[in-house]
C-alpha cells in the first residue's frame, strides 16, 4: 500500500513511481522529468507574493543629493537608525529616505550576516572584559591556594607567597644546566623558611605540589583566549550554513546529488515531499560545512555565482581557521600540514611550536573574519537581489552595518569591507556615498596614510547636504568652520543632539566645540571683571583719592631725606 502524502497534488505521480527510483531535482539518473516541482512553483509563487506584499518604496533619485536645503538629508544617511531625523520637516518626511525597509528582513542573506555580527562583537566584548582581568588571572597566589586548601582547608595566602619566593631562585634558568648547587641551596632554605610557618599538622610538600601544578598550567587568558577563538570561527560557519540554506532553498534545482537516488520505499518514510527535500537540504549543507574554508570560497564563488575580490582568500584569513584546528585537534602545536596550507604566511611559526592565541590576535581574526562575511553575504545578497527596490534596501542596510562597526571602532573591517564592494560599485548614489565617507572616516582613524585626504581635499560638496559639507570639514580637521556649522545645524534642528553626540567622526569636533565654549566663557568672564572695575562708585572714587594723596605725602619724606 502506498503511504499518503500530505500533498494529495502529488499523490498520483508518487504511485506512478512506486517500482523505480526516483531522482532528486537536478539529479542526471532516471527518467522522471524535474524540471516542474508543483511544491516548488507554489512555494516560488508564495515567496513572490510575499516579497511583492512587503515592498515599500526604497526608491532614490539624483534630487537628494542636488541643491538641498539644510536639513533636507535625512540623519539615516551617515548614521544607522532608520528613524527620521529630529526637526525633519514636511518635505523631507514625504522624501524617499535610505532606511531599512521590512522588506530587507526577508533577505536571508543580509539576515545571515546581521546574526553574525552581533554574535561576534559579544565575543570581542568578551574577549575585552577577560583582558581586563588578565592580572587576575595571572594571579598564581590564588590557583595555587584553591589546590593546596583542598587538602588543608585553613591555608593562607601568605603560606603560599613563602613558597613561591622560594621558588623564585629558578627564574631565568631555562635548562637542567643552570640548576646549580647553589641554586638548589638557595631553594632549599626558602623552603625551610616557609615551612616554619605552617602548622604541625600542615605538609610543606603539599604546599610545593600545589604551587608547581598551578604554575604548569598554560596561563588561563590564553586558554579563554584559544575557546573565544573557536566561537568566532563556529560563527563564520554558521553563517555559511545560513546563506547555502538560502540559497538552496531559492534554487532546489542547484543541489548536486547525481549519485543519490530514492526508492519508493525510502521516500514512504517521510510524511511528506517537503520533508524529504528538507531532509537532503540538510544533507547537502552538511556536507558542505564538512569542507574546507577554500572550499566554501569556491561554493559561493562557483555554485552561488558570487564573485568575490582576493581578500576573502587571503592567507591570513585560511590563517585563522588552520589555527583553529591546531588548538581542537593537535593541542596548538604547529604541524607540517600548518605550513604545507598556509605557503605564503609571513612570519609563520615553526613545527612544534604551540601557538598563542593573544587579545591582539583574537581581534585581528575577528576583523579578517568580518570582512570575509561581508564580501560573501552582501556579494550574494546583491547577486540574488530580485529588483532595484530590493537592492537599494540592501545597499542601504550595508551601510547602516558599516556605521556600527564605526561606532565599535572597528576601522579597519569598516574600510576593507566598503573596499570589497568596489569591483561591483554600490548603484544607489546616496548610499555609496555615505558609504564612501564611512570609509574616510576608518582610514583616518587608522591613520597608515595620507591617501584618503587628497580624495576628500577633491571632494565636491556644493551640490550636497549640510551632513556631507560637515563631514568634510571635520575630515579635513577645519575645527573651526566645523563648530560654527554644527552650532548652525544644532541651532534649526538640523542636527539631531544623538547624531552630534554619537557620530565618531564628530569627536575632535566636539572636544573643539567645548574648548571654544570655555574659552568663549573665560573671555566673557573677564570682559565682566573689566566692567565692573570702570564703574567705580563714589567710595572708590574717594579711596583713590586718599590713596593719591599719601603718595605725594611719601614723595615729600623722601625728597627730605635725600636733601
């Protein structure tokens, strides 16, 4: 008997095949034709009327950026809220603003990336708070105690320091030859020296092992460190696994199982088709995350049709992912197939070495891992993008997700990020140039080179709003003629109080603002001081002549004397 399917429009086909294997869509065995999936046109048809139900208008002419009015740009524009900007008038609300519209969140792909983001900036957050702690967690004192008071519940830490100073006769002696009698003496007496302070009752030998295990140990910031490293990289997967989910999901027919093959009797297993294509979705992507980082490259290069610029396949980035697996499957200790995968790694370490993952390298890892999601999901979301509406809302999102990078003060994904997208220039002229300005900001911050400054000395800003014209004088550090603006803009509601306070490149504008203000307050402070002395009251005009009067009075005994 055959088994039912939930989807009775399928029913009869699936009878029809009951004595011979069935190919999955795309497969080249058998003869059922696959070209027509029912299930699929009707889930193809219900993506388009949702994605046709959720469009809003994310449409923008070349009249934003000619001949604004100040306040005519909407605060969106260089900062990453989708509200409009305080004091907006009339005019700028009816305006096409770059937001996010509820249509970007049935992007997959932007969805992907977004999710790994935010996973990613706890982990620096994280990894921030641990550096903080790092002389805590030096602190061999305190491990050393948590081990001897397991067996003496009453140890303190200064029975513990006594031993420690003991030990200190071996510091800097790195091999069997530097122990010499005198050092051995040396250590000898320490230890008798501590031990006069324990209790009867209480093991100096204890005391010893628990302090050499604890200083064996591999110091415990590297060890949280090495596991903050793991995450990052488990989050890169993830996203992966996300955007080829969404991909095969878009295009079934893009599976590649040639070689697999169901029999009726397999598929009567599943309740319905929908659940036999999510069962071999979920096998296609397991395979895939069983792949290489090179691998995956490939994928979305190839299977997706994504092209990607050679930053995703930097050394450094398949770097981070070898290092990864030194630490889950060889303990951190370099291997040959380290070096034999990284050929063209600078400054790589030796077989045998282990490696050290520091704070300084867990953030480098997460920058290179950031600008490699950035290159793949926003490549693919602008690739499968389904019309101009669309991909302006993605463009607009890119931005707004560069913006808080530059709030983290992540500089330098912000500026490779927006350079990933430069064989494929951003279409929308509003957003690329909020992206453009994002990406002067980094490079400025980052301070490597002077390069960024002749592009914003020939930036032309006449025809745009008061954010592009503030924007470049704070760029090019006209402190000035910045502060006089942004008191104009703030003045009119131009400028909202949060854009002024948050935007990074505002910084050395602000602290020039108050510098301005204090000084502005003191000169007045002092013109006040001048008034009131020129005012003199009839009292003080008295004193004054009194005070006259007993000058000439000194003169006269003076004169006297000399005569």
């Amino acid at each position: 008997m055959v088994a039912k399917l939930e989807d009775e429009s399928l029913q009869s086909l699936l009878e029809e095949s009951l004595s011979r294997p069935i190919p999955l869509p795309g497969a080249t065995s058998g003869e059922v034709d696959s070209s027509v999936d029912p299930a699929r046109e009707v889930n193809i048809l219900k993506g388009e009327i949702a994605l046709m139900e959720g469009k809003a208008d994310a449409s923008l002419d070349d009249e934003r950026l000619a001949d604004q009015m100040p306040g005519e740009v909407p605060q969106a524009s260089l900062v990453q809220s989708p509200e409009r900007a305080e004091g907006s008038t009339q005019h700028e609300a009816e305006s096409p603003t770059l937001t996010i519209s509820d249509r970007t969140e049935q992007n997959e792909f932007m969805q992907a990336l977004e999710e790994f983001l935010t996973a990613q900036q706890s982990i620096l957050e994280l990894g921030h708070y641990l550096s903080e702690q790092e002389t805590e967690l030096a602190n061999t004192t305190r491990f050393a105690l948590a081990h001897v008071q397991r067996i003496h519940p009453d140890a303190t830490a200064d029975q513990v320091e006594a031993f420690i100073r003991a030990t200190e006769h071996f510091d800097g002696i790195e091999t069997l030859e530097g122990i010499t009698p005198e050092v051995i003496e040396s250590f000898m007496k320490g230890v008798e020296a501590a031990a006069t302070s324990l209790p009867d009752d209480h093991a100096p030998s204890s005391f010893l092992e628990s302090l050499t295990r604890a200083q064996q140990q591999q110091p415990k910031l590297q060890v949280l460190n090495s596991s903050l490293l793991t995450l990052l990289v488990g989050d890169f997967e993830v996203m992966i696994a996300s955007i080829a989910r969404h991909y095969f999901t878009l295009y079934p027919e893009t599976i590649n199982e040639s070689a697999k093959a169901f029999t009726w009797k397999e598929i009567a297993q599943y309740d319905s088709l929908d659940s036999l294509r999510d069962e071999v979705l979920a096998s296609r992507i397991y395979a895939l995350m069983r792949d290489s980082y090179d691998d995956w490259i490939k994928f979305v290069n190839e299977t997706m049709n994504v092209a990607t610029t050679r930053i995703v396949q930097d050394v450094r980035v398949r770097e981070v992912f070898q290092r990864r697996h030194l630490i889950v499957h060889n303990g951190g200790v370099v291997s040959k197939q380290y070096h034999e995968r990284l050929v063209g790694l600078k400054d790589i370490q030796p077989v045998g070495d282990r490696v050290i993952v520091t704070a300084e390298y867990l953030r480098e890892a997460a920058d290179l891992l950031c600008v490699a999601a950035f290159a793949v999901c926003v490549g693919a979301a602008r690739k499968h993008q389904r019309g101009p509406d669309e991909l302006n809302a993605i463009e607009s999102r890119f931005a707004n997700m560069l913006y808080r990078l530059l709030q983290d003060g992540r500089y330098r994904p912000v500026r490779d990020a927006a350079a990933c997208q430069a064989p494929k220039p951003i279409k929308d002229p509003y957003a690329a140039l909020v992206v453009r300005v994002n990406a002067w900001i980094a490079r400025k911050k980052l301070d490597e080179d002077d390069k960024w400054r002749k592009e914003v000395d020939e930036w032309e800003t006449s025809i745009l709003g008061s954010d592009f014209k503030l924007a470049k004088l704070a760029l090019l550090d006209h402190l000035d003629d910045a502060v006089v603006m942004a008191r104009q803009l703030l003045a009119t509601d131009q400028l909202s109080l949060q854009f002024w306070l948050t935007w990074p490149l505002l910084t050395e504008v602000r602290a020039h603002d108050k510098f301005m203000r204090e000084a502005e307050e003191a000169e007045a402070s002092a013109d006040a001081s001048t008034e009131d002395l020129s005012e003199d009251s009839p009292e003080t005009e008295k004193d004054n002549k009194d005070n006259e009067v007993e000058v000439a009075d000194n003169s006269a005994i003076l004169n006297v004397e000399k005569e």
